[in-house]
C-alpha cells in the first residue's frame, strides 16, 4: 500500500541534485568574492601614515622614526602645525638634516601655511635632505627658518645630493640661504614652490651638478614657480665647466621678481628651454646665458631690470671665464623698461633671435657678429 512518498531511489537522486546545485551556487560566491577581493586590492591607495609630532619643543626625532619606519611607496602624513626641528644627522658625504626622506617616501604637510617646518638647529643644517634616494617626494607644506636667522644662516630648505625621480610639489621656502638645493640629480620635477626672503641666498632654486656622483644633472622640469626678494638669484641652474653641463631641462610659467642680482642665471647649460617665463625689477639680469648652447629662451617677458648695464635678456660671451655662449635661441620674447633689452656681452655672438618686442630699453640692444636677428621690434 502507498504512504504517498516517492521511492527511496527518486529520494536519493533529489538529495544529490540539491547538494550538487548548493556547491555550484558555492563555488560561484566564492569566485565573486575573489574578483571582488581582487579589485579591492588592486584599487587600494597607497600606503598612508598619519602621524601627531609634537608642536613644542623639537619634533625632528618623531617626524624622522616616521619617515624611517615607512614602507617604499608610502606617504608620511603631517598634519596642520607649526614643528620646530633642531636635532640633525649627517645622512651622505658631508650633507647634515634635520630630516632625510628615504627610498620611496613621501613626506606631505597639509597645505603651504598649515604645515610649517623651522629649521631651530645648527645655522649649517638642512631643514630636509635626501642621498642617494630614489623616488621621493615632499609636498604641501612652508620650509623656513626664523626670522631672526634670515642674515646669517647657511641652511637651505630642501636639499638633494646624487637623487633619482624627486618631487618637490606646493611647497613654500622663507629666509633661507638657499629655498631648495638639487645637486647631481636626475628626473626632478619642481612644481607651483614658492621662494621668498631668503636674503643670503644664492637663489630660490640651485641646480647644479656634482661630479662625485654623475657626469651631470639632466631631467629636470619645473613649473609655475616663484622667486621673490631673494639676495641674489631667483633661479640658477649652473654646471663646473664646459665638460660638466646641466642639460635638458625645462622651465615655464615660472616669475623672478625684485631678487638682488639676476631673475634667472644658466652657466654652463646645454639642450634645455624656458618658456613663458617672467622676470621683473631684479637687480641684474632678466635672463642671463653665461657658456650656454643649445638653449632657447620663448615667450619670456623681462621688465624693470634698470640698473645700470642690466639686460632683459643678455649672452655672455667671457670665452676666458665661461667658454662660448653660442647656439642658443631666443625668439617671441618682450624686453622692456631695462637698461638694454637684448644684449651680447663681451663676445658672445651665433645665435639667433627673431620675433621679439625690445621697446623702451635705455640702450636699445645690441648683437655681436655672427649673430641671426631679424623680426624684431628694437625700439
């Protein structure tokens, strides 16, 4: 007689197909979770350390057993403060910091004038250095030194000495010798810094090569940069000698203004540009080319250098002192209230310059033989 359930058998063969479909559906969650997993993870930031130094008294030691402890690849997090830094270390070859930022690091404040970081140590120290590193970078915050520093300290914000890929990105220098120091470097970006009062600088920006390490100093880019009321330079980029140039390297949208000497100095620089730069009211030069070649200067503007023999743009030919200044390019360029718009000195001559506004200039300009002009407006 029936009980009305299906066979034993037909039982089975149901149980097994459930079991079956709930391993399938199983297996399905499971691999949605790994694509899922798997997203998340190639997704994920990198790695972020946020860390509170003290704002009494000196935060050096905590910043830098942060800066030490971090991973390749991640980024050291100060928040909005004012951090006094006066102990320091000899971090390569006689470079001595308040703080060294090793391979792969990021060391980022909150924003220019939030994060503030005041060298109070030895007058020689370095605020922030590297050595020999690569892939690093500071941003987002005002490197300075006190005030009452700013006519005798030897420090300079930000140097870097034999470095590979380096960013130093939003960040403002004050009374400094030198704002920020890159020597012997390659791969440099320098982007929308500011540099201001450092009154025994030789400039807001130094880029030099170093011998010891490299051949020369290449790579490097900077970006709307300022550099105001420094005692000598706004930017300087200078190599040893003919055979250790500076070389390709590039410049624009940056403004030198009211600096003691010259808004931009090139000693010794070869295959590089400056583009829709700006120079005004410096003591010297605008635009000064000393050894140079292979240089070419576009949609510059220099205005205001009128001191006695300063130039809106000027080739200085000194062959004893800095070889040849030949070869170079300045075209589309406006020069005027100086005391010479376009001028080429003591023998320099070979290049060409066209399509440029040279108006208002005390004494015109003047061009050696050998050199290309024409399309240009000189009074």
């Amino acid at each position: 007689m029936s009980d009305g359930r299906a066979p034993r058998s037909t039982r089975t063969i149901t149980t097994l197909a459930v079991l079956a479909l709930a391993l399938i559906t199983l297996g399905l969650v499971a691999a949605t979770h790994h694509r899922s997993q798997a997203a998340t993870a190639t997704s994920t930031p990198p790695h972020v350390v946020v860390i509170s130094p003290p704002t009494t008294g000196d935060a050096a030691a905590s910043i830098q057993a942060a800066l030490d402890a971090a991973p390749s690849g991640s980024t050291v997090q100060l928040p909005a403060g004012t951090f006094s830094l006066v102990a320091d270390h000899v971090i390569g070859g006689d470079l001595d910091c308040n703080l060294n930022i090793p391979n792969g690091v990021t060391l980022k404040g909150a924003g220019i004038g939030q994060t503030v970081l005041v060298g109070n140590g030895s007058i020689s120290c370095n605020v922030v250095g590297a050595w020999d590193a690569r892939n690093i970078a500071v941003s987002d915050l005002t490197i300075k030194a006190d005030v009452t520093r700013r006519n005798a300290t030897m420090q300079d914000g930000f140097k870097a000495e034999a470095c590979k890929n380096v960013t130093i990105a939003r960040v403002d220098t004050q009374n400094l010798y030198m704002a920020i120091a890159v020597y012997g470097c390659r791969q440099v970006t320098y982007d929308s810094c500011t540099g201001e009062y450092d009154s025994t600088a030789f400039s807001a920006l130094d880029i030099s090569v170093d011998t010891t390490i490299y051949t020369g100093t290449s790579g490097i880019t900077v970006t709307n940069c300022t550099a105001s009321s420094d005692y000598r330079h706004g930017f300087r980029f200078y190599g040893l000698d003919a055979s250790h140039r500076v070389t390709n390297f590039a410049v624009s949208g940056c403004s030198a203004r009211n600096n003691g000497e010259d808004g931009y100095l090139l000693d010794y620089i070869a295959a590089s540009t400056l583009s829709d730069c700006t120079a005004t009211g410096n003591g010297a030069d605008g635009f000064e080319l000393c050894g140079t070649s292979g240089v070419t200067i576009d949609r510059c503007t220099a205005s205001g250098q009128a001191n006695p023999y300063s130039s809106g743009f000027v080739c200085d030919g000194d062959a004893a002192t800095f070889g040849p200044t030949s070869g170079n390019t300045i075209s589309n360029c406006t020069a005027s209230g100086n005391d010479y718009g376009y001028r080429e000195w003591q023998g320099g001559g070979g290049n060409v310059v066209y399509g440029n506004w040279f108006p208002n200039n005390t004494n015109g300009s003047e061009f050696a033989p050998g050199t290309i002009q024409f399309a240009n407006v000189l009074r």
